[in-house]
C-alpha cells in the first residue's frame, strides 16, 4: 500500500460533517467523488467547476475514485446525519457491521478506498468513523495505518460549548494567519461545583485520555462481526479492563475521602447521583441531555432506535446469569450445558454479558450491559416522546464522565466476581516460585526521599482544528488541565539460588485503609490492586537489583500518543510506528497512579516475579511491536501473552488461612508502605 493511499484514506476522517467533496487536510485535497456516489444538490455541488470555483486553489491535489458497482448494496438502513450513533444499540451496531463486512470484503486497496469515499459520502459521520477505523485496524493493509484520535474529530464529545464557540470566533477573527491565534482555556470546572461532592472526581471521570482509552479499547474489541471480535481472551479482558477502572476509581474516591462506589443492586431504585455533561452536539439542536438527581430508570420503548426492552428483562438476564453461576453452567442456544470451567469459565461469561457475537446463548442471557448503559442513558426520554437523543451513557466514548458508569460497572463486576468467588484460592504451590526470593523493594523519584511518589496538576494544548467543520483551516489551539506525576523507578532486589531461568514480575499498587480509615482485609484489598506493569526478566544465579522506569509500564500509553497530532510531521507509512500507529489502544500514562493527597496517601506497593515457565504461551502468529499496553489491550494478531488468569494473583479470594496481605504472601512476593503526594493546586505548563 503506497504512502499517498494510506494518506488518502485519513482525509476521509477530516472534518467529518462537512460534504465529502470540499478540501481535506491541511493541503486542502480535493477527492473527485464519482457524480453517483452523491444524492440530491450535492451532485451539482460537486462538479470540477464548482469545487474549483467554491473551494479549491489551483494548486489543490485531485484525488481520484475509481467507483465500485452497486456499493449502495452495503448501504445500512438510515442513520440521519445529525443523530447520535451508539454501539450500545443493537441497530446501531448491525449497521456498522454491515459496513466493516464491505469494507473487509474488498479484493484491494483501490476498492477499499472507493468503498469508504462512497461510505463517507452517504453516512451519519460518527458511524462512518466507527467502522472505517474498525476496517483499518483489522485489514492486514492498514492496520499500520496512523488513526485520528477521536477528541480531535469529535470534540464535542469531550469539550464543552463555549470552548468550541470561543474556537471558532477566534479563527474568524485571526483568519488566515492562523499563527496568531490565542490558545483557549478549558475551566477545570466547567460542569460542576463543589457544592456535589462526586465532582471531587471529574478530574478522573472527565479525562480526555480516559475517555479516549474506552473508546479505542471499544474499537479494538468490537462485538461484532464474529470474525473481528473473535480475539483470544476477549471475554475475560472485558472482564478485567473494566475491573481495573474500578479499582483505580476506587482509589481516587479513597483519595478524596470518598466512599467506595456502591454498585446498582435495584434497577428500580432512584439514581441518586446527578450528571450535566455541559457538551454540545455541534452537528444537531440536540445537546447532550443531563440527568437530575433521583431518576428512576424505566421500559424503554424507542421506535427510532428500534430499541425495546423492560426492566424486567434487565432483571431476569441478570438472575439468569448468576443461576449459570450457581449451576456451574450454561446452556448454549441447542439445549446444551457448556461448563464454566476455571480455565474458561470467565471468558464465557464475559462474552455474555457485554453480549458480544461469541456469546453462548444471546437470546436467552440477552444483553445485560449495553441495555444498562442503555436505560440510563435515555432515562430523560425513555419513549422518545420528547424526541431527545441518548446521554452520554449512550457512548463508549463519553459514558465514563457520569458518576453513574461505575456504579453500572460494579453490578457488572459483581456478576464476574461472584463467578470468581466458585474458584478455589491458589495452593501456596502455586505461587511459590522455587529457589526465587524478593529480597528488597523500593520505588523512587530522582532527587526525593525513597518510597514517595509525587503527582501535579498540568496545562498542555490540544489541537481542535481537524473537528472544526465549516470554518477556516490551521491550528487552533485549547489548554486543558490534568493530573500528570513525576517519573519514578521500582528497585527490585531477587535472589536466584537455581539455575538461570526467567520469570514474570508483577506490579500492583492498592490502598492500605479503607474510607474509615481502617486497615484492608485481604478479601476486600485485593480487588483494590491496580496493575502498574508486567514484563520478564532473566534470572541469573545469585543475586540481582532489577530496576525498571515507570515509563515502560505494560498498562499505559505515552502522553504524546495519546494527544497526537496528525497535522505535524510523523514517521512515513511503511516504517514500524513507534508511538503513532495501531498502538492508540492503553491507560494514559499520565493516569498511571492515583492522585493522593498533600499530606501522603499510604499505598502498599506489591511486586511478584512468578515462574516464566507457567506463564509462557505459545504463539506462532506473526510478531508485533504493539505490545507495550499489552496488560488491558493485548496483543495484536497474537493470543494475550500470559498464560495466568487476567489479575492474577489477585483475581481470587485467598486461600482458607489467609485474612492479610502479609499472610498471603510467599518468598517470591515483597510489600512495601509507599506514599502519594500530591502538590496542591500549582498548575505546571
């Protein structure tokens, strides 16, 4: 595939409401869209004259369109431009499979891209981007392909209005000399007070690279198709990705002397938690709707959305779920009972209640997670009465910002660890690593005290130019404020009195006390342990310090990656993308530990080398340099590349005799008392 296509098929991403045939890109590229391909005054927009006189410079590149024949064949039931898509809703999600299905069932690239010239021209823009980066992630021609992050496509999904209105004046004021633009502030508190104590959170929940991690990790495990989601373990990530959310959510509740979340028991209940995004839908009169304090979640009856459930389903999908639990089984859709079995048992689960296409027995375990979101992301609109689109529970891209995700999440989580409570806890055999001791364990921070980690607030820019449709192009620049912490070394010290081997070492970081400050039980602590890092270490004979930077954490993404932009100069198409290719999938590293307090939040920091040996997997698949997020993103094109339960050690209760965390530990384990401090309200730019 030459550099110019995999150029061209990005323009297709740029300014995603405005017609397919004005410029694209900074270049202000024209694609020449074959006359069929549009519909109604479009056609006479569209002619060479047109363009040329409207839009374009003489200097303008043309791109051509070889059309394909009958592409409208693949054209889904229609999404009305200015709706909201979600991949919560089943309809939703059918059309963008059928697309993904004609795209990857293109014979070459030439077709592949006038398919999706064809594809850009006639669908809802956010479901367009959906499946053509769904396409390009898992076609072996693009996949290398360096994709828009989607704060800088759509960011009304994660900036509020005045934002994008003070954007917007500011490049009809300064225009075309783009270079004297004013970078906007973001107000850190632009959708809440004090006066609510979850918005204490919003620094985590609001998080542009949080919500982008869901939304890409989204893109990379799809529900469908079958041949796509298809991945080994997906079931089991959905499982643990979600498990780690909460408990470093939890950590940042306990952080702000909050109470550990409270998962949704009584869908009938009030939802006590209120939420107002203050986002604005700049393709549609409908912004994105908040929800009051006390909502009651109701049947949804939505014809648009050919969306129709009851509470009740909601109720006996998951009382179906915890009986498979309680049986040891599941029934698949011929009769048959499918056993949960330690190995695969939460892998099956997992692909039933996100109810992706691996799912056992769709019809009768149905879709309990997506029709949570579902519920209550139209809690303000249940019959479409008011003609109101979803909240931003409706989208994976935006569900994170409301207090209520984690709660929903927890009710998910309970599911997964009541299955996890069947297991027997691990025998000390299996732990132990023979011969292998953790003598020592610190972490530091150049120039400061041993076992203190430090986080700050800072400024840094994004560029929302790519999202601004209709206006003049270049840069224009906006200032958000994040938690970001100082770099830090672990300093491991392990003793070898075997022979050389390799082993696993294992990082996790849990609160040492509750939110009433008393000391954690094992069986509460460990579902608290947040994974820091994962990786293999030779082992010679003797003693050895393994020292490991922060930065290469198997769970995060660089900051860079994260707010790329495509606008500057990146490595050329062909060549193995560092930092700017498939890899978008991973927890910004910026997010890598909690934000602790100013006086010091006590930690107990965790670190385990296990035996390589029971944690190698086989592989033959081709290698991949995508591996550096690989903890809650896998992989790509290989199995997930440890053979241990995802979590593990911690992803079981103990065994019988264990109450602490010093009385579950073996030789080949070592705790240490670290502390997070925070810097107050300094702002680091």
């Amino acid at each position: 595939m030459s550099a110019a296509t995999a150029d061209n098929l990005l323009l297709l991403f740029d300014r995603p409401n405005e017609p397919i045939f004005t410029p694209k890109g900074n270049e202000k590229k024209i694609i020449q869209v074959p006359e069929e391909y549009l519909r109604g005054r479009y056609k006479e927009l569209n002619s060479a004259d047109a363009v040329e006189y409207r839009f374009a410079s003489g200097s303008s590149e043309r791109i051509p369109v070889k059309p394909i024949p009958n592409p409208g064949l693949a054209l889904p039931e229609s999404l009305k431009k200015d709706a909201k898509f979600s991949l919560f809703i089943p309809l939703h999600e059918q059309m963008a499979t059928q697309v993904i299905d004609f795209l990857l069932g293109m014979k070459n690239m030439e077709d592949f891209w006038a398919a999706a010239v064809y594809f850009r021209a006639n669908l809802n823009p956010q479901l367009f981007n959906y499946a053509l980066s769904v396409a390009m992630l898992h076609s072996p021609e693009t996949q290398d392909s360096d994709l828009y992050p989607l704060h800088s496509l759509f960011p009304e999904k994660f900036f509020d209005g005045e934002v994008l209105y003070r954007a917007r004046e500011e490049v009809e004021i300064t225009r075309p000399e783009a270079d004297e633009r004013i970078t906007i502030d973001i107000d850190r508190n632009f959708s809440g007070s004090d006066l609510d104590i979850e918005h204490r959170l919003a620094y985590f929940r609001e998080d542009i690279g949080v919500n982008l991690h869901h939304w890409h990790w989204h893109l990379v495990y799809p529900t469908s198709p079958r041949d796509i989601a298809d991945k080994d373990r997906r079931g089991e990530l959905f499982f643990y990705m979600h498990q780690q959310i909460l408990a470093r959510y939890n950590m940042e509740r306990f952080c702000n002397n909050l109470s550990r979340v409270k998962r949704l028991t009584n869908f009938r209940d009030p939802i006590r938690e209120a939420y107002f995004p203050k986002l604005t839908a700049t393709q549609s009169s409908k912004n994105w709707v908040g929800r009051g304090s006390n909502a009651v979640m109701q049947d949804i009856s939505r014809p648009e959305e050919n969306l129709f459930f009851d509470i009740q389903h909601l109720e006996r999908w998951r009382d179906r779920l915890f009986d498979a639990i309680d049986l040891g089984y599941v029934i698949n859709t011929k009769g048959e009972k499918v056993q949960l079995t330690e190995k695969n048992g939460i892998d099956i689960l997992g692909n039933m209640v996100e109810a992706s296409d691996l799912s056992i027995n769709k019809p009768y375990y149905g879709n309990l997670h997506n029709m949570l979101h579902m519920a209550i992301a139209n809690i303000h609109d249940p019959d479409f009465r008011h003609l109101e689109f979803a909240s931003v529970m409706g989208d994976s891209a935006t569900a994170m910002r409301d207090p209520v995700f984690y709660r929903l999440h927890m009710a998910i989580d309970d599911i997964f660890q009541t299955y996890k409570s069947t297991l027997p806890g691990y025998p000390v055999q299996e732990l132990y690593f023979r011969n292998v001791r953790v003598n020592k364990l610190s972490v530091q921070v150049e120039g400061k005290d041993e076992n203190q980690l430090f986080t700050f607030w800072k400024k840094s820019a994004v560029n929302l130019s790519n999202g601004l449709d209709f206006i003049e192009r270049g840069a224009i620049y906006t200032n958000f404020i994040h938690l970001q912490h100082q770099p830090f070394t672990y300093n491991i010290e392990v003793s070898n009195q075997g022979s050389e081997r390799k082993g696993t070492v294992r990082i996790f970081i849990a609160p040492k006390y509750d939110e009433r400050g008393e000391t954690l039980l094992y069986k509460d602590q460990r579902k608290f342990f947040v994974e820091l890092d994962r990786f293999t270490v030779d082992l010679s004979k003797g003693t050895q310090m393994i020292k490991r930077k922060s930065e290469h954490s198997s769970v995060t993404i660089p900051f860079e990656r994260t707010y790329r932009d495509l606008g500057k100069k990146r490595p050329g198409f062909g060549e193995r993308l560092e930092r700017f290719n498939f890899c978008g999938c991973g927890w910004p590293h910026n997010m890598l530990i909690a934000k602790g307090t100013e006086t010091g939040y006590p930690c107990q920091l965790f670190v385990m080398v296990s035996n390589f040996a029971d944690d190698e997997v086989e592989d033959d698949s081709s290698s991949d340099e995508c591996k550096d997020a690989m903890s809650y993103c896998g992989v790509r094109n290989k199995k997930y590349p440890d053979a241990r339960a995802m979590g593990f050690p911690f992803d079981r209760n103990a065994r019988e005799d264990v109450t602490t965390l010093e009385e579950f530990m073996t030789p080949n384990m070592k705790v240490t008392d670290v502390k997070i401090f925070h810097l107050g309200n300094k702002i680091d730019s």
